[in-house]
C-alpha cells in the first residue's frame, strides 16, 4: 500500500563540489546549480529530509550554515 502521495524533498551534498542540492525524492538524478554534475539520487548520501519545498529549502539554509 501506497501512503504517500506528497512529494518528499531530501536535501545532500553534490559527489563533485559538495554545494548542498536539494532534490526531489521521485526523480531519479539531479543536476548541481553550482558546477553541472548531474547526481544520481540512488548513489548520494541524503543529509536530510523534508516533506515541503520550504521545509527543504530552509533546511539547507541551516546546514549552509553550520558548515561555513
Ligand atoms: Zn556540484
């Protein structure tokens, strides 16, 4: 049985310049806005998941910075 029918966002670092990508859980790839390379989301290592795009995005706000 299927009991999500909302989208899911997860948030990871790209595999080639470690810029933080936030992703659609359904999609298969995503490509980085900072250098192109285009991550495969079955590969990369998710930091974090949200179930809304703002949820997701101020997510990735917060993790910026932590690391900077
Ligand atoms: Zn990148």
């Amino acid at each position: 049985m299927k009991a999500s029918s909302r989208k899911r966002y997860g948030i990871f670092r790209c595999r080639k310049c470690g810029g933080f990508n936030l992703a659609q859980l359904n999609f298969k790839t995503k490509t980085c806005p900072y250098c192109g390379a285009r991550n495969s989301l079955s590969k990369v290592k998710f930091l974090a998941y949200a179930s809304t795009w703002r949820a997701a995005s101020e997510a990735v706000r917060r993790l910026k910075r932590l690391n900077k």
